[in-house]
C-alpha cells in the first residue's frame, strides 16, 4: 500500500472514531443519544414551519408559502448550527491534540459531517411530514434542487473552515458571529427570490453564493413556475475560493492553539 | 529517530512575546533515554508537547522515524465526560488496536476497577495519570514521552511502572523529564539540560545534575 493510501486509512479511521465520541459527548450513551441527532433540527423546524403557516398568507407574491419556507429554513439550520457547533471547536477539543494521528482537520471533519447528515435526515423526515399533511409537494426539478442543496453545505462548510479557523486567532469573531447568523436570515436568500428585487439590488445579492444557492433551491421546488437566477459556474468558482482561504487559515491555525 | 533542529517556541501573551525555548537541538536514536532536567518552568513541559506533536514549534524542525507516544503526565489527552471505557474505546480505534486486548491491559496496569464505567472527571489526578499512563503501554509505541509520571501514584504503582517502562521496554526509547537522580543515572544515557531557553545535551550525567543542582 502506498502511504498516501495508509494515510487516507488511517485519516477515515480517525474520523470515524471521532464522531462516535462526539455523539457520545453530545447526545450521552443511552439509546436516544442518536436519536437527537435526527430530532435535532426537526425541533426547530417544524414548530417554526407550522407557525408561520398559521400567520402568514399562504399564497404571498404568487407562490405558496409552505415549501417556500420549507426550502428556506432547512438550509438556514445548517448554516447556523454547523457555524455554532465549529466556534472554538479547536479550544473544546484540545485533549485529542493529545494524540499525534488525530489533527484539527480530522476533527472538522468529524464535526461537519455529523452537522450534515443530521440535517440531511432533517430535511427528508421533515418533507415527510409536510408532505403527508399535502403542505408540499415533491420538487418539480430535483435535480436542481440537489444541486442547489449540496451549494447550501459546501457555502456552510466553507465558512466553518473559516470561522472555525479565525475565532482562535481574535475573540471578537465570536462576537460578529451571532449578529451576523442572525442577520443572514435577512439578506440570505431565505425571505426572497431575486426576482423580487428590483434590478439593481438584484445584482448586488447574486454576489452572494449562498443567494445563487437558495435560487437553485428555489428553482428546483417551483419549478419553471417562478424565475430564478442560479448560475453554478459562478458559484462553484466563489465557493472554491473561499474553501480554499478556509483550508489555508486552518492549516495555521494550529500555531495559535495553546494548550494550558 | 527523533531529530530536533534549532526548536524555538514562543507564547503569546497580552501581545508580549515571551520565549520558552531557544534553539534547542537535540537527537534521540531508537533505544535511547534521554533525560530532561530543569528547574519549574524551564520549558520541558513544552519540549515534551513539542516532540509529542501537541503544539507546533515557531521555529525550527522536529524529524521523526519511529512511532511517539503522546505526553505521559499528570493531565490531558482524555475527555472528562467519558468514561474510562470510552476514552480507552475512542484511544483504540484512533491507533487501531483492539479493545478487549487494551482493555484487559489496563484493567489489570492502572487497577481502577469499577471506576472505569464512571466519567472521567470523577478520578483523582493520579487516578488519572495511572489511567493515560496505563494506556500508553498497551498502545506500545516506538518511544516514551514522560513527563515527571513515574512519580504519581502509590509505591506498588510505582515499582510495576519501573518494570513495564525500563525492564520489559528496556528496548524503547524514552525522553523522560524528572527530578530524581537515581532514575536517571540507573536508565539514561545523555541529558538534556534546560535553562532560561537555552538547551545543552550532556554525556556526563554526574555533570548535568551537579549542574541542574547548582541552578
């Protein structure tokens, strides 16, 4: 076996065994430990979805409002609660440092994947419910839908790696962090369409890959119904960019650690 | 092998800069025992995590060629919420090993009982030290990192951890930070000796401890 081989066993062996533990840590050991990381999420979501659609106009600018915000607040969790569980991860965890095969990028890794497949079992039970109810219907384009989805969790894990890197170099990103997720519900995506906008407005927000994302995500529940602007050229381009700047400060970030 | 080339490390403190080490160099060939000597706070803690790859050095090179345990001391390298079980659970599927076999290593090394089903951070300190120095055996590395260990526990505990370390590893190399002369002179081969960041390797060890004595 070559040793970039052995390392990349080695590497899946280490992740595995950290999100075992993590589950353990976070969710104890009974038997409803991994349950809460399927009930999580659902938690927020569907008491947050059933609100709304009791007090908002279930047909506003056209559309119908359930999946509108169905499609809106699954992305929204992810993006939250990875950027949340990925605050001071390296600080919480220094005890595995302790042991030479186990990196920080391991323990992203770990991390992330955990935050994502808890969200993506989420989204599947959560369409369930809604579904069964008829509050919403299958996604017209699904695979514009999945596209737009895997956008969601690489935007998501991309900002993690950058977060997650920089908040142990100065606190206060701690600090903008909590505005700034709250204020992403605003400007994200999540509330509108870019078709919505007026023009001028409309190109500044498609700056945004999470925006070009939620129109993807959009594009693929509604359909040719609506007009969505996703361009996954530009989106993958911006994403990787910004993966890349991810991975470069979380390779030096190691050096910012200080253990007791 | 473990080569350490001009090792400087630096900590950061409300923006003052303040220098552990100093272009330290030092090397260890497979078998060797090394001993680290230095008053409190001379940076052989910090040596220790360097070798051990727990922090990075500012500065400098640390090459190695064998297998390194993680620093064996008096904290760290567990989590507190688990239990005994689940840390030993998590240690061996992170190094590949079987559990039953670390288990029973451990069970019958550190004598915890049935303090192994309980969170960790119920031990006391030198419960905890049995614990992580216990499961370092059982992981059998290369080489040792000890920092000041040998000294915990009770003289049972004691007299079994000479036996494991330095009779039955006497093969292993080790980079062992301690104050006790008898210990050194009977399993060392060279000190390395710290002060104020300045490290210097000695041969002669009844002439690194006059010197460390007269610090």
């Amino acid at each position: 076996m070559s040793s970039f081989w052995r390392g990349l066993v080695i590497q899946w062996r280490v992740v595995g065994a950290l999100i075992i533990r993590e589950i353990y840590t976070r969710f104890g050991r009974e038997s409803l430990g991994f349950a809460w990381i399927v009930a999580e999420p659902l938690v927020f979501a569907i008491p947050v979805l059933f609100v709304w659609r009791a007090v908002r106009d279930p047909n506003e600018h056209g559309i119908s409002l359930m999946p509108f915000l169905w499609s809106g607040y699954l992305p929204l969790l992810l993006f939250r609660h990875l950027g949340g569980r990925i605050l001071l991860f390296i600080r919480a965890n220094v005890p595995l440092l302790y042991h030479q095969r186990v990196t920080i990028f391991d323990i992203f890794l770990a991390r992330a994947l955990l935050e994502i497949f808890s969200n993506l079992t989420a989204l599947v039970v959560s369409f369930a419910v809604f579904y069964t109810i008829g509050a919403v219907d299958v996604p017209r384009d699904l695979p514009m839908f999945y596209l737009g989805y895997f956008y969601m969790i690489w935007w998501s894990v991309a900002v993690a790696l950058v977060i997650g890197a920089l908040c142990e170099r100065t606190d206060w990103v701690q600090q903008v962090w909590m505005p700034y997720s709250y204020l992403y519900m605003m400007f994200s995506g999540f509330f509108y369409l870019a078709d919505w906008l007026p023009p001028s407005l409309r190109n500044v927000a498609l700056y945004q890959p999470y925006t070009q994302a939620y129109e993807m995500i959009r594009g693929g529940v509604f359909g040719t119904t609506i007009t969505t602007y996703g361009d996954p050229a530009y989106t993958t381009f911006a994403l990787a960019i910004l993966t890349l700047f991810g991975l470069w400060l979380m390779r030096d970030s190691r050096k910012y650690v200080v253990i007791e | 092998m473990i080569n350490a080339i001009d090792v400087t490390k630096d900590y950061r403190t409300e923006g003052r800069v303040n220098r552990v080490l100093s272009n330290v160099s030092f090397n260890l060939a497979k078998g060797e025992k090394l001993a680290l000597l230095g008053r409190n706070g001379s940076g052989k803690s910090t040596l220790i995590r360097l070798v051990g790859g727990v922090e990075l050095p500012t500065r400098g090179t640390i090459e190695q060629t064998m297998s390194v345990s993680w620093p064996i001391g008096l904290a760290g390298g567990f989590h507190g919420s688990l239990t005994g079980n689940d840390n030993m659970r998590f240690i061996a599927r992170v190094y590949n090993k079987p559990f039953d076999q670390i288990k029973a290593y451990v069970e019958d090394f550190a004598e915890l009982g049935k303090f192994l089903s309980e969170p960790m951070r119920t031990y006391s300190t030198g419960m905890k030290a049995r614990f992580m120095f216990a499961l370092s055996l059982a992981i059998d590395f290369d080489c040792y990192l000890i920092d000041e260990v040998i000294a915990a526990g009770d003289q049972r505990f004691q007299r079994r951890s000479h036996e494991e370390l330095f009779e039955k590893r006497a093969d292993r190399s080790m980079i062992l930070a301690s104050h006790i002369g008898e210990i050194i002179k009977a399993y060392c081969s060279r000190a390395l000796v710290l002060h104020r960041g300045r490290g210097k390797v000695f041969t002669d060890l009844d002439l690194a401890l006059d010197i460390y004595n007269d610090l």
